[in-house]
C-alpha cells in the first residue's frame, strides 16, 4: 500500500465489506483500506461447512453477544452470534441463499428509497451470482458467490418435503429464488466443490495482493474523525496501540446492524439525548441511529429419532465421523458439506398473501442454539419463522467505551400480531411434522406445552423464541423528509458528508427470507453508489 492516504476506509470485513473492497479496488487508480476487528478466515471450521457447529454456539470467530432481556420471551436473553473474522457472519453462517421477495424491494421504493424496487436489485444480485445449477431469467453465471446445491443431503431432509407436500398442501420447490417462493425444497447453499463460500473466499480472497487495497486484521475501529461535518479519518485499536487511517475520499460504514450504529454514536453522530448520557459530544443530533431494529423471530420444534440417518452426539457417530472426514479431505462431498438446515418450507397463512412463514428442517437436534447439547441422541429440529414481525426494537450504547457491548433489544414478540402470526406457524409446522412421510424417523418431542390449550401453546411459543439470525434496520435508509431515516437512498447519513453505510443496518424493512444475499446485493449496489460519487 503506498504511503499516501487511501480514497477510501471500509469499517469491517463482513459479507458487504469485502463485496466494497474488491469493487472499490477494482479501480487500480483508487486506493481502498479495509479495517476487521477478528482475523483471518483460513481455519478449517470456516472451510468445512459443517463447522458451522463449531462456531455458532461459542465464542469462537464469532461475537456471541447477548440481547437484553426480553420481556415478550419471558424476560430471557436472547443470543445474536455475529462473525468475528475476515468474511463475517457469511463465515460462520448456515449458507443458505434466499434472496426474498419482490414485494419486500418494492415496498423499500414506495417508502421512500427510489432505486430500490425489485426492478433497480435484481442486476446487481445477478452480477453476484454464479448459480451452479444454470443462468438464465432470474439467475446468472460468471459472478463471484457461487451458489450450488448440496452436494451429499441426508435422506431425512427429502422426507421432511414429502411429509410438508401430504399435510400441508405445499407444492415442491426446487427453486425459492425463482417465480415463486412458496413451497417446500432443498435450500441452494454458497458452496464452492464442497467448501463453505463466504464473502471472504468469493470477493476478498481474489483481491488479496493488490498493490491498491490494504486490509488490516485485528483491527477495533473506536470513532470516526471529522473536519466540521465532513469523515476525513478513522481511529483503531490494534496490537494495544491507537491507530488513525485518513480517507481522502469517503468513509464507509460496513460494521453490521450492532457495529454501524454504536460506532456512529461513538463519533457523535446519535440521539442527543443518549449521547450526552455518555459524555459523548454531540456532532449531529439523529434519533434514527439505533433505532428500527428488528429480526426473524422463530422458535424450534426438537425431536428425538428411533434412526441413526439424522445427525446425533453418540457412540455410533464417531466411526461415521472418521469416514466423513476422510472423505471430506479426498473429494469435499459426504456428511461433512452439510449446512445442517438442508431444507425448508415458505408458508402463506393468507392465500391472498406471499408467504409470511419460513420453516427451516435441520438434520440434528438444536437446543439453544447448539449450546445445549443432547448426548446419546439422534434427532432433527424444524425452526418456525416469521418472515415480517412488526416489533422493533433498538440498539443502544451501553458506555462510551468501543469495546463493551452494545446494548441490544430487538424487542421480540413485542407485537401480539407476531405472537398470533407464530401461533399459526406452530400449527402449520406441527402438522408436517407429524405427516407419516416423516413416521420412519419420528420419535418423542423434547420440548412440548403442557396441554393443547392456546395458553400453553403461546407460552411454549415465548419460552421457545429468539433470533435466527437476521438482524437489520439501525441505520435504515429513507427519504430527506423522514425524520427517522439515518441514511439517503444513496446510503449516505443524512447531514453529513463524505460518510456511508452499506450493511444489513440500512434495510427499512427486513426481506422475507435469510439475508446474507440481500445484503451482498447491498453492497454491489453501494460500489455503484460510491464511485458514481468520485468519478
């Protein structure tokens, strides 16, 4: 990296960081420098997409952060695992491709953000993909995220469709990025010949060694440095030491939906009111930050299996293991390559409506995210999605220190509309689940409410629920006369200069579905942005 100051400082290496870094320097005459608070992606538990269950449920790569406690989850804390390393979250994620809806882009347009419809999107999720089962209409080749199906499934996931198409009417799905998103399929996967491919190995990893792009690991960003209202510059911790990087052009936020806004307030750029709490000055007085948080709330039905097909913590699985990771090592297929939620479901509890359910099969029994593990067993769980809730929640700053936690409060089932809406997803879920495609493998449930009565359900309903994952919204984008809206729909904040954010946090409303594609596309779109900014 040459001495002089880069055009541009990307904050964090997360699925829309690293998008922005090989797009940004893709200009050799632009200079891009890109801050990531972990380290380096190349560990075997990011390469095998079975490792997912090494590093969800701790602390390894990954931020675990807490929520505070839920009052609509029976005052419990929720979990929000975040990726801690070069790729971010899309380095220890499940992996599944969903883009959403065209509806969810379309009402993005109507409140306010032009450019933003399904029309103005669909390019840049087409110039991201390289759809390994074949281009055309909806999809295309040749982009840098691959997108496979599984390559060695378990038979137990098939039997969830065809339990899902005899008791709930669903049709099969063998594309849910496609015309139609309802029905019940196999979930394409960002896998490349076996691998897990994350933002990291898809964009980043084919940049490395550009003279024009510098990319600094264990890096902390602590605030952002300003002349009058313009970004010129970003403070970090590393090694013990306080660094500054100086930005000629434009500083671009790609924190994530936690980092982007604490960071923000960090700099004084908040509500006055929680700034000054802090003794944090006060540069610009925007009560959006932080706010709108919201997420897929969703619940899991655990049960336990008479089979050794699903995936269990036993005696038996050892020799099975030994072979799967020999087999892995040799061709990159077997029991290795599995994503664990292989298959899924998208639900309309309206006809007249898109799908506002996502049940998601998964091949082994997940209790509290993983971290509460179920020796002796064998079994599967179906994870219960809402795919619009209407609660919102906030991220706040616990201390005006960068390195403590924020404060985190999606505010789940804060809404009794998204209580009601997961009610009927229990009972659409417990149907399939209980279908006799699914008898061979079905035996006791782990958890289950006391009796049948709506009481006891809804119970078992908030005693159940928490994050899948798919946090959005804290610095969303809307038009100049929203008060609210943090960002132009041009992804710059709003009364400043020379200042961006492009990650989940600019979502106005969160897409009907995973969101690591959406939030790729974010960041194909804000490349476009950017540079049409610094011809």
């Amino acid at each position: 990296m040459p001495a002089s100051d880069p055009d541009y400082v990307i904050v964090g290496a997360g699925s829309a960081g690293c998008v922005l870094a090989r797009r940004l320097s893709d200009d050799p005459a632009a200079q891009v420098c890109l801050l990531e608070s972990g380290g380096s992606d190349d560990c075997v538990l990011v390469r095998c997409p079975a490792g997912f269950f090494g590093t969800v449920p701790r602390r390894l790569l990954n931020w675990a952060f807490e929520t505070v406690p839920q009052e609509g989850l029976a005052r419990r804390r929720g979990y929000q695992p975040r990726g801690k390393v070069l790729g971010g979250s899309s380095s220890i994620n499940a992996m599944i491709y969903i883009r959403g809806q065209p509806e969810d882009y379309d009402a993005w347009d109507a409140a306010g953000c032009p450019g933003w419809a399904w029309k103005d999107v669909l390019p840049y999720f087409l110039r991201a993909e390289n759809r390994e089962a074949g281009a055309g209409g909806l999809h295309a080749s040749g982009g840098p995220l691959n997108v496979a199906r599984l390559r060695s499934p378990n038979p137990v996931g098939h039997a969830f469709i065809d339990a899902a198409v005899e008791a709930a009417g669903l049709q099969c799905n063998d594309d849910f990025n496609g015309a139609r998103q309802d029905g019940a399929g196999e979930y394409e996967v960002t896998q490349l010949n076996g691998e897990r491919c994350s933002a990291s190995s898809a964009y980043l990893a084919p940049a490395r060694g550009r003279p024009n792009l510098d990319i600094r690991t264990e890096a902390h960003a602590t605030r952002i440095l300003f002349e009058g209202r313009r970004a010129v510059a970003v403070e970090y911790r590393r090694a013990g030491r306080l660094e500054l990087v100086r930005a000629r052009r434009e500083v671009i936020l790609a924190a994530g939906s936690f980092g982007s806004p604490q960071l923000l307030m960090l700099s004084g750029i908040g509500p006055k009111k929680d700034l000054q709490k802090h003794g944090i000055e006060v540069l610009c007085d925007r009560r959006g930050v932080g706010e709108n948080l919201h997420d897929h709330p969703a619940f899991y039905f655990l049960y336990r299996s008479p089979s050794s097909e699903p995936l269990g913590l036993t005696l038996g699985m050892l020799p099975r293991l030994r072979r799967a990771i020999c087999e892995w090592r040799r061709s990159r297929t077997g029991m290795l390559t599995t994503n664990y939620s292989e298959c899924g479901a998208f639900v309309r509890s309206d006809p007249k409506l898109p799908p506002d359910l996502q049940l998601t099969f998964v091949i082994g029994i997940v209790d509290d995210h993983g971290r509460k593990l179920h020796f002796c067993e064998h079994g599967y769980s179906c994870n219960v999605g809402l795919l619009q809730p209407r609660s919102r929640g906030s991220v706040q700053l616990a201390s005006n220190d960068p390195f403590q936690a924020p404060l985190i409060d999606p505010a789940f089932l804060k809404e009794e509309a998204d209580l009601k809406m997961l009610r009927r997803g229990y009972e659409v879920a417990l149907k399939i689940l209980e279908a006799d495609a699914l008898k061979k493998y079905r035996g006791t449930r782990v958890y289950a409410p006391d009796d049948d009565s709506d009481k006891a359900i809804e119970r078992f309903i908030r005693e159940r629920t928490d994050s899948i994952y798919h946090p959005v919204g804290t610095c969303r984008m809307g038009s100049n006369d929203d008060a609210q809206a943090v960002l132009d729909p041009q992804l710059r904040v709003r009364g400043m200069q020379s200042l961006s954010v492009a990650d989940a946090s600019v979502m106005p409303r969160i897409v009907s579905g995973n969101i690591n594609a959406a939030v790729i596309m974010i960041a194909e779109k804000a490349a476009d942005l950017v540079r049409a900014r610094h011809p």
